[in-house]
C-alpha cells in the first residue's frame, strides 16, 4: 500500500524509515524538490495548494497523512474527497488554531493557564487587566518553535502589542512560572485503541526543543493519558498525536496539541518496542498498535543550526546519530542524537560527553 503525506521534511523522513519494512511506500507533496523526505520515498514538487500535484499524489496513494498541521483547507478538502485522510480535517482545524483547542481543552475539563482570545488592541488591553502580567502574546494560528509570539512583561510591552504580532487573531495566555516541561505522545487506532509513551521532559532554548528524556512512572502520566485519550476521542481521531503541558507544583497545565508525530517522541526509534513513527504508520494502515512502553533509558538531542562532528559523536557508546541531509542554517533542525545506555547513570555520563561536543546554532 502507498500512504501519500502531505509535507517532506524530517518527519516524513523518519515516517518512511518506519513503513519501509512494513512494505509500505510513502509518496510526499512538498513545494521543496529538495525535501529531505524524497531520499525515502517518492518525492512530488508542488505547492500544498496546487490541486493538480495533489490529483498527482492521489493517483498513486490510497490513504493520505500529514507531516504538519498549516495544510490549506481546500487542499484537504480534495484530499477527503478521493480518499481516507488521518488525522480528520476537524482535527487538523482544532490544533492549529490556539483558541480552538483551548476551547477543546476547557470543554473537556482539561485545566490550562488562563486563556482570552485577542482580535484588537483594546480586546489585548481588557484581557491583560483579567490575566495580568506577565502573559504570554501568541499569534491563534502559523506559530511553531516559539515564534509569533511575545511574553509581555509590563505595561510598555502592551502598547502595540498586538499590531507587532501583525494585527491579526491572537491569544493572551497568563505566564507560567513552570517547573518544567512535559509532552504525552499518543496513538489511536481506527478502532479507537488508544496507547501512550512514557512521559517526556522537555527542555527548550530559545523556544526551540533542545532535550528530551522519558520519565518512567511520572505520577502525573495517569492524568496525561486521560487528557491525550479525550482529545483523541473527542476528535475521532487516527494516528499520533502530541499533547504539550507545564507542571507546576505537581499538576499538569496544558499547553497545546500537535495532531502529528512529533520532536519530542524521536526517543521511540531507539526506546520503545514500537516507534512513534511506526505507531503513526501502524494506525492510519489499519494494523494493529505497537507497543509503547520504554525499553533502557534513553534521551535525545537536537542537532541545530550546524552539525556536531560525526565521529566524535558515534564514539560515544549508545550515541545513535540521525541526520536529516539538511543544509547547515542558523535555528534549522538538522539532526538529532538519541542516547542510550544500561543505567541512569551510564546515560547520564555518556549525555555529558555529547553535550560536550554539540555546536548548536539557535541564531537571533
Ligand atoms: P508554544 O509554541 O506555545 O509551545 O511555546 C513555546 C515555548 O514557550 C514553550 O515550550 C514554553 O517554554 C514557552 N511558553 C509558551 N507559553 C508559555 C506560558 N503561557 N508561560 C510560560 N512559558 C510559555
């Protein structure tokens, strides 16, 4: 069977290193002919809205997937014309839309920082005197790694504000002073199956996903799975999806949802039975789930902005090196690095010696 995904980066990439022993090809629509998924699979250059090269990836696919959730709306309505697309337009149109999936989140009982839709300056104005300061500026749609957005500190950083982000949709979101970051990566199966991977922490720079590491027996992942398995039921949703929290003082926030694989689950490559990548496959084929659970500690690394040397890397035991055949740009992601070792402590040494050797570049 042919899956057609609609994107070409990494994501895909790492789709099609999965689906590949499964007997599955994937086809990728991407404006790139460069797109770093083409090396794995079938590569159609055009834009995402450009219906003739999507009649062109539906002529050889039999279900569609997306590698990024910023798909336009008449693309995926030609798409769920011909063929089965997962995850669902409505669930694509809640989670690129902020307000939209807080809403889903405050419907659900799911808790949240406080949250106001923005459309003015003087709509901005009001929320700050409910939400106060500091609050957390986003645009409501297009925002990734941190960008379209500003933390307003004082009342200054209000004056403006909204036209700086463009003066378009937004929403305000109170600050929160968190103690870290987690992410809960689930999967649905048609059937509705759901099953989750362990809790991960993550630790971002700059906005961008720096670390991530699974956290065995978290004492909130109960609660995260309840949350990710509403989301998904709600939604009717297939394949992975990535939920997004703050803890603070032992209770989960939640911060947003990708309907999609996602950074912070590259650790199931080498971590659990079966990857994030081939549980996404598994789903939207129709087969039967992979197991979730991890199997050694295990962490990963992003490779940003310019490469680490190769050798040095890999002669560090349990270093599994992950490039993306991406050309060098500040902020881009090129690679990542997923370690693992026996015990806690060996992955500890062996993360000091990588982060030793990483050259990182964030740019701005
Ligand atoms: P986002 O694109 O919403 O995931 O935001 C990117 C990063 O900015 C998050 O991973 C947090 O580190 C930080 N951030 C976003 N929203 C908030 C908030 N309301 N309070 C504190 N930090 C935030």
């Amino acid at each position: 069977m042919n899956i057609g995904v609609i994107g070409g980066g990494q994501l895909g990439r790492m789709m099609a290193l999965a689906a590949l022993p499964l007997g599955i090809r994937l086809v990728f629509l991407d404006p790139s002919d460069s797109a770093c998924a083409g090396a794995t699979g079938v590569l159609i250059q055009g834009q995402y809205d450009d219906a003739e090269a999507v009649s062109r990836l539906l002529a050889e696919t039999r279900r569609v997937t997306f590698e990024f959730e910023n798909v336009p709306p008449a693309t995926i309505a030609q798409i769920a014309e011909q063929q089965p697309a997962y995850p669902s337009a409505q669930a694509l149109a809640t989670a690129r839309d902020r307000w939209a999936e807080k809403a889903l989140f405050q419907r659900l009982g799911i808790a949240l920082p406080p949250v106001a839709a923005i459309d003015s300056q003087s709509d901005l104005e009001h929320a700050v005197t409910q939400i106060g300061l500091p609050a957390v500026l986003k645009t409501r749609t297009l925002g990734y790694d941190g960008k379209g957005q500003k933390v307003l500190r004082n009342a200054e950083d209000v004056i403006g504000a909204f036209a700086e982000l463009g003066s378009v949709p937004l929403v305000l979101e109170g600050f929160i002073d968190f103690d870290h970051e987690v992410s809960c990566i689930g999967v649905r199966a048609i059937d509705g199956e759901v099953r989750c991977y362990p809790l991960v922490r993550n630790e971002h720079r700059q906005g961008m996903l720096y670390r991530s590491e699974p956290l065995a027996m978290h004492p909130l992942q109960a609660e995260a799975e309840a949350a990710l398995t509403a989301v998904m039921d709600a939604l009717d949703y297939v394949g992975v999806l990535a939920f997004e929290f703050f803890v603070q003082a032992e209770r989960l926030l939640a911060n947003e949802i990708a309907p999609r694989v996602h950074n912070s689950g590259h650790w199931t490559i080498e971590g659990s039975p079966a990857s994030q990548f081939e549980n996404h496959i598994r789903a939207i084929a129709g087969l039967p789930l992979g197991e979730t659970r991890q199997t050694q500690p295990v962490a990963m690394y992003n490779l940003i902005g310019q490469l680490p040397d190769l050798a040095a890397v890999l002669a560090i035991p349990g270093c599994h090196w992950h490039s993306y055949d991406k050309a060098p740009r500040a902020g881009r992601k090129l690679g990542h690095v997923t370690v693992t070792a026996a015990t806690q402590e060996a992955l500890e040494q062996r993360c000091f010696a990588l982060e030793a050797l990483l050259c990182n570049d964030l740019g701005g």
